[in-house]
C-alpha cells in the first residue's frame, strides 16, 4: 500500500490520509492542493488547454473516425464498487461464466468470477485489514534472531541477520512514531475535556481560552495548544470551537488507532479468513468473487479515472479511455499487500483477457519478489503491460526500495513491458509527495487533486501517484484500442517518447528548496501526452 502521512490522498494506498495531524498543518499539502482544478484537468493538455494534464480528450478527437477495439483493463486493487453508476457499464463481464450458479463454468478455476476476483477472500468473509510488510517480516525473523548477537550468527545466516537488523529497525521507528502521534492526539483529546470541566462549558471557544487565566503550568500549555490549533484549523472553517477540532481529531485518533491495532501489531494475523497455505507460492486457487470487497473506495476511484462514461455533458467527470472494461481483482486490504496475491492477480488478470495492468499499490519490503516476478515475466511473454504507481513517499526510488519492480531479484534484467508512474499536479509541478528517479520512473501524470468517482454515488478529488498510474493506464489502453497490433514494449516506448518535456526547473519532491528538471527525476524527463502518443502510434502503424 501506498500512504503519505499528511496529504488527503490515496496510498499507494493509505486510503484517505488526514491533512491534519495533531493540529500541524502541513504546509506543503496547502500549497499543492490550492484551489481546485477542473474536474476533467486530467483529461486535457498542455496544447489546447493549458493544462498539463493528460491531452485525452485531444487524443480521442484524432481518432474520431476510426474504429476502436473494446480493451480490457486489470484494475488490481483494494475492490471497486461495480455498481457505481458513472462505471457499471463499464465493468467487465466474464462471457463464460454463469453468476451465481456455483460452478466453475469457464474451468478456469474460479467459481463464478463474472467480474473478476478477490484474493484476500474466503469462504465467509473478506480480510479488511492486515499487517504491513515490515511487520510481518520482523515477526517471522525476530523468531530466529531476537536472542542471537552478532557474534554468534553462521555464516550462511550473515545476509538474512543483516536483513533482520534492517527490518527490526524499521518496525521500532515507524510503530513507535504511529505510537507517539497517537499519544500526543488522545493527550490533545483528554486536555479540551478537562478545560471543559474546569470553565464549566459544553464547547470552548477561542475568547473562552483567552479569557481564561490558569496558574497551573500545565493548564496554561493547554490552553496555549487549544488556540494555536483553533488558529491553524480557521485557515479552514471560520468559527472553528473546541468541538470542531474534537471531531476532527477524533478521526485522527482512530486513524492512528489502527495502525497500532493492525498494521503494526506483532499479534495480528487476518489470513485464516483466506484459508489458504500462504507459505505454497504455488498456489493459485482461493479466495472468493466478492470484487467490492470491504475496501472499495480507492479501487473505484481508479477505476474512474479510467473508464469513467464519457458523456461530453459540462461538469461531468469523463474517464480516460473510451471503449475499455474494467476487471476487478482485488488483492490490497488496509495494510500491505501480499506478493503470493500480487502474483495471482496478475495471473489472473493475464488469463482472462486483459491487455493492460494498472497497480496502484506497493511498499518498501518484499517477502516473495521472485514470485512477482515470474508473473510479471508471465505478463511480458503474454504482451500485457503493466502500469504501476511510484509512491508517496517523496522519495528517490533509484536508492530506496520500492515493490513491487520492474527489476527481476538476482539479475541485471528488467521487464520491458512495465511502466512506473509519478504525479503531477495541473500546473505541470512534481507533486511534494511523489517518489521519483532517474533511472526507475518512467514518466509522471497527473496526480494532484483527481476528480473520480466513489461508492455509492459519490465524486471526490484524491491526490496520489496512486491517481497518476490510471492516468497513464488510460492512455495506454486508448493506443491498444485503437492500434491493437502494437506490442506492449512498443505502446510502453511510444507513451516514453511522447512525453511533454519539461525543462523549467521544478522543486524536488520532498526538498521544496532544491530545484531540479524533470530529466532528474524520470527516464523520460516528461509528463504522458496522449495527443503525441497517438501521432506517434499513427505513425508506427503506418496509418
């Protein structure tokens, strides 16, 4: 999964992200949220419009005249709600299976995947939640190592030992910083309930604080912290009170709550609802046909930007691509995904059609990366493209580890038919919370402040490299619709040569003061242009 901690986006995954954090507003989520763009930026470009967003809608009007093949598109995901009315009919429908009729009618074995499949699943329920990679290694490796020192490690074990100091590191730091916010939000959360006592009054307003004169030191930094936030939080909403922070950081707490409860819990363990020996790589058929699942917002979200109705009606927001299905294959809960599901679903997705991959996840530890990989040389050898986002994290993936890769474990080789996505925002700036790097991203796209669809009925705008990868896929999947016998490796080479080149100098992601070109931060030194990426595949079909 995918978080970035203070910016309202979607992870690779962390769903929604709060902005606010023990009161602390983060400056530089303001200055990339900014006003809202238009709902359908993504769609435009930076030729007729402006806007550096995706040139889709200039794309398509090239190829108005030509006939299209319906495309299949893989969103590999959390879930996604199928029957959002701006996608349902958008939704692809196994031909060969009958629903709900509890027989493997396409003996591909899965019973009744008419939209696709779950893999985090079982017979009675679904995993929501579940441990991050981090954690799940350090509790399999503190096992073995927690009471052996340096001294005494064999020497075939030195290299795993090494990797257990590393992995226990990382699990104390990032448990123990989820530990200390969620401490000082309850201390914040129990201080406005004693001030209350104290005044006498059901809510607290910023006069009452000012007004109020306590002796007690530790009153008076109470006080202190209830202004500078209700300060902070009116940049928002005028007439911010005590209770409006309450019920903001009330959620907070709770967000903070299940990273302790879940994630970073030694103790918690969800995969029994699968059933499945999680340790046999081999193994391909569980799980169940519930592609909703319980963890549907951020899938559907892609899935919008993607293949959302195109309706040429104003204000409305229009998908990517015009003539796709969307494949629901769910392997992302609340927490890290699982390489053994990662692996299965793009098998699956492989198999059963699709043409294009879009994976919206990833994280900084890999259990199983050879199995990844063999299914993503499955993809290659079957001329399926995979899209994946780059992170959130504002990192230089080129230095720090980032899965799932392109990269093939114990070798110099690389996958030619994958693609690796950082963010933009409308103005053509690398979003602050985008991973990037020269030699491992490809290209960015928008990412920023997104308008799609969520279940039920709903619309919202996320940010994330998780909205830039869909994105891309889009205008992958409008070159296989229309240009059918191009290959993968030659759709992946047409959308990097197309790029916008970006020359000015722009912030480095996370280093607001350090000033780079979008050559420094992807192969393609560019941001995706689907107007070019159709003159060029034009041009190499000859037609």
């Amino acid at each position: 999964m995918f978080v970035s901690k203070f910016i309202i986006m979607t992870k690779h995954f962390r769903h929604l992200t709060f902005l606010f954090s023990l009161g602390i507003l983060c400056h530089s989520a303001i200055g990339q949220m900014g006003t809202k763009p238009a709902k359908n930026w993504q769609n435009e470009g930076i030729e007729k419009d402006s806007v550096y967003g995706t040139g889709s809608d200039e794309a398509l009007n090239l190829l108005k005249n030509r006939t299209s093949t319906t495309t299949v598109v893989a969103v590999i995901d959390g879930g996604t709600y199928i029957n959002q009315p701006y996608i349902k009919d958008h939704i692809w429908v196994n031909p060969k299976e009958v629903p709900n009729n509890k027989i493997d009618d396409d003996k591909n074995g899965y019973v009744d995947d008419v939209n696709g499949w779950d893999f985090i699943g079982g017979k009675d329920s679904d995993i929501k939640q579940e441990n991050v990679e981090v954690t799940r290694l350090y509790k399999d490796l503190n096992k073995k190592y927690a009471a052996v020192t340096p001294d005494k490690v064999a020497k075939n074990d030195k290299a795993e030992y090494a990797k257990y100091l590393k992995v226990k590191k990382k699990f104390e730091s990032e448990r123990d910083n989820y530990q200390q916010q969620y401490n000082s939000i309850k201390t914040f959360i129990d201080t406005v309930g004693v001030l209350k006592g104290i005044l006498g009054k059901s809510d607290l307003t910023k006069e009452d604080m000012e007004n109020y004169h306590p002796t007690d030191s530790a009153l008076a930094r109470a006080k202190r912290r209830v202004i500078r936030n209700i300060n902070r939080f009116q940049f928002f909403i005028k007439g911010t009170t005590a209770d409006t922070l309450l019920k903001q950081f009330s959620k907070i707490e709770e967000y903070y709550q299940a990273f302790l409860k879940y994630q970073y819990n030694l103790d918690f363990n969800p995969r029994y609802v699968v059933g499945d020996n999680y340790e046999d790589a081999t193994q391909r058929y569980y799980g169940n046909n519930d592609v909703v699942g319980p963890t549907d917002v951020h899938g559907t979200h892609v899935a919008g930007i993607i293949a959302g109705s195109r309706t040429g009606m104003s204000g409305t927001q229009e998908g990517i691509a015009d003539n796709v299905k969307i494949m629901v294959v769910r392997v992302v809960p609340d927490g890290d995904e699982r390489d053994k599901d990662v692996a299965n679903g793009i098998r699956y997705a492989v198999d059963n059609g699709a043409r294009v991959v879009n994976m919206s996840f990833g994280k900084g530890f890999s259990y199983n990366k050879k199995t990844v990989d063999d299914a993503v040389k499955y993809a290659e050898a079957h001329d399926v493209l995979l899209v994946h986002a780059a992170g959130n994290d504002h990192q230089d993936n080129d230095t720090t580890d980032n899965f799932p890769n392109r990269r093939f474990e114990g070798s110099h080789k690389e996958a030619t038919n994958w693609l690796e996505v950082g963010a933009n925002d409308s103005k053509g700036m690398p979003a602050s919370f985008s991973n990037y790097g020269k030699k491992t991203v490809d290209l960015f796209a928008p990412g920023v402040n997104v308008y799609s669809c969520i279940p039920d009925t709903g619309y919202a705008y996320f940010s994330g490299t998780s909205m830039a990868s869909p994105c891309a896929a889009g205008v992958a999947a409008i070159i296989r619709e229309y240009f059918p016998k191009l290959t993968a490796k030659q759709v992946r080479k047409i959308l990097m040569k197309s790029v916008t080149k970006v020359t000015m100098k722009v912030p480095e992601p996370g280093h607001a003061t350090s000033m780079v070109t979008y050559s420094d931060l992807c192969i393609s030194g560019g941001i995706i242009n689907a107007t070019k990426a159709v003159q060029l595949a034009m041009k190499k079909a000859g037609k």
